[in-house]
C-alpha cells in the first residue's frame, strides 16, 4: 500500500495549514494545523477535518511519500521519505467537559523531539486491566503455569498451550517450551517449523522458553545432546523462517510464566473500552469497516449462544438472513480453529457442537 503526505496552506488564519495523508486513494488523517511542522520540543493543536468547502483555495507547499504508517500504542505514527524532518505522530485524545455536558476532541502534532521532551515521555501506552482475565490451559499441561486472578479453563487449544479470550473468542496464544523440549525438538525440526507456522498463524501469538538463549550454546547443560553450533544454526532459522512469531527467551520457568501472564494483562488492557483519557485515533491500515465487523460478531453470538447447540451452518444462516453463507462457514471454521465448536459427522449431514468451556 502507497501513501502520501500532503500539506497545503490555507485562507484560515488560526489554521493556515491543512496537513493529510492518503493512502490508495482513501483518506486516512486530515488536520487543520497552526504550523506546517512542530519546532524543536514543540507540540502543534489541530483540528480533525470535517467535511470542508470543496470550493476552498488551497496551495500545495508539499507533498511527500511516507514510508510507514502504523499504530503505535494510542497514536498513529509517520515516518516519511525524506532525509530530515521525517518522523512525526498524531496524537488525539478525547476529555470530558467541566461542566460534564460532554466529550471534546484534542489533536496534537509533534515530531520525535518534541515526544522526548514531553514529560510523559516515560508512560507505558498500555494499563493494567483492572477486570479479571479468561485464560485457557490446554488439557495437556500437566504442570502448569498459575495465572493469579485470572478464571482459568481447562480444554483442548487448537494450537499453544495457554491463550487467552476475549469476547469469548481466543485472541492470543503462547506455546511453552522447556529447555529439554527444544533439545528434543531439534531431533524432529520439520514437525517444529510446522507447529511454529501453524501458532503463528493465529492473531497474536508467542513462544516463550524457559531458558536463556545462552544456554543452548553451554556444554555443561548440553552433555554432548546436539553440538553448540548446530543449535545456533536452528535458534537462527526458527526466527528467520518465522519472523511473525516473537521468541521469547524467559531464562526460567518463573520469568516464563510471569512474561505470559503480563502479556495477556497488556493485551486484555488494549482491549477495553477506551475511557475519555484515551484516544480516538484513525488507524492507517484499514481491515474490516465496522458494520463488517460487526455482522462478524453476529454471527459468533448466533453459533455460541442464540441458536440451539447441535447447529448446521443452514441453521445458523437462517438465523442470520441476508448474510452470505461463505462469510457464515468463514466464521465458524474460525470458532473450531479457537476451539469453541467441534465438526460432528461429515459431509452434507454433518452439524456443529458447542464445546463446553466449564
């Protein structure tokens, strides 16, 4: 996907620049700023464009590609192509009124200088979740890790041995390996990639060893199992050949449950609702519309609670009219992926069944 990075002046002397990015011919920010480019420590207030007067004269002062556009955290960052000048954020937050008759808006631009000398510049962008977590122990754990506070299932996971829900759908997975598990999976390292491809296929995922990296390379913790620089050479292309899959190298069993357990606290905080602190921010990578999403979220609620359990996909597309039917298997193949409903029988008569989660 291109970008593009315009800023053009104004006839508006409060707000004599207009600064937007386009991105495959969409509009993904517009701004009306009081200067063209924050100075050194400066942060410039904005106003979020409406619909503006089409009839307005403006002129190009430049247009440039922008090289990345990403949600970091609560802003939406650029980085452009050009030598200087190039890295910037838009902030916007969202404060109650003083008289709490509502909501305002407030959009701030500034460029990396003026991020490192705001005093916030410390702040993790993520809180703790203050609600209680969901998380799933496959069955197979014998030992595991604890997860205090959380309510903890015990089921099958289609893929990982810990994930965590949301929504009551399975939003992020961790595999657990021990220092002896990767030592035994060298031995069989076609299987490993395939299990590794298959976790990193899910939205967020993680593999987390309970181990130091320098370990593996220790003949003292080898005894002559596999030669210290075979394994270098395997550490190197799990990470290359899975660069999606983060590799998380905990040092032991504790940090290794603890670095999970703060995972799925950071994931499960990104997921609230945003209270008026946080942002309201346009996100420049565009997936589903929100009406899209949402008739998602419509046919998950059907599968797991609104129709009766046995169902066929006939059944839940009835329930969910005007909806097309591929979309509808899409779903469901998803929840047996998060391991939500399981496929009884084959073929034209087959149905799905709810898995209990008690």
């Amino acid at each position: 996907m291109t970008a593009t990075w315009r800023v053009e002046r104004t006839a508006n002397r409060r707000f004599p620049f207009r600064i937007s990015i386009e991105q495959d011919g969409r509009r993904v920010i517009a701004v009306r700023a009081r200067a063209a480019w924050p100075g050194p420590g400066e942060n410039i207030f904005c106003l979020r464009e409406g619909d503006f007067d089409p009839t307005e004269p403006l002129g190009l002062v430049e247009q440039v590609p922008v090289i990345s556009l990403s949600r970091v955290g609560r802003k939406l960052a650029v980085v452009l192509d050009r030598p200087q000048r190039k890295r910037c954020e838009f902030l916007a937050i969202e404060k109650l009124r003083s008289d709490g008759t509502g909501a305002y808006e407030q959009v701030f631009f500034r460029t990396e200088s003026g991020i490192r000398a705001h005093r916030s510049r410390t702040r993790v962008e993520l809180r703790t979740a203050p609600a209680s977590l969901t998380v799933v122990v496959d069955s197979a754990e014998r030992y595991p890790w604890r997860f205090p506070g959380a309510k903890v299932i015990r089921r099958k996971l289609p893929v990982g041995d810990y994930g965590l829900m949301l929504d009551e759908r399975l939003a992020a997975v961790v595999e657990r390996k021990s220092f002896d598990n990767i030592l035994g999976d060298v031995g069989a390292l076609q299987a490993l990639h395939h299990q590794l491809a298959d976790l990193a296929s899910m939205p967020v995922s993680a593999l987390v060893i309970e181990a130091e990296y320098r370990d593996f390379f220790d003949p003292s913790r080898l005894k002559g199992r596999w030669p210290a620089a075979h394994l270098a050479r395997v550490l190197g292309e799990l990470s290359a050949l899975h660069p999606r899959l983060p590799i998380v190298y905990a040092g032991n069993r504790k940090s290794a449950n603890a670095w999970t357990h703060q995972f799925f606290l950071s994931l499960g905080s990104g997921h609230l609702a945003p209270s008026p602190q946080l942002v309201l921010e346009t996100v420049a990578r565009y997936q589903a519309s929100p009406r899209a999403q949402s008739i998602d979220d419509q046919i998950r609620r059907a599968a797991l609670h609104d129709i009766a359990s046995p169902f066929t996909t006939a059944a839940l597309s009835e329930r969910c009219r005007g909806v097309d039917i591929k979309r509808i298997r899409r779903i469901v193949d998803q929840l047996r992926r998060e391991g939500l409903v399981t496929r009884v029988g084959r073929g034209r008569g087959s149905t799905w069944e709810r898995v209990d989660s008690g």
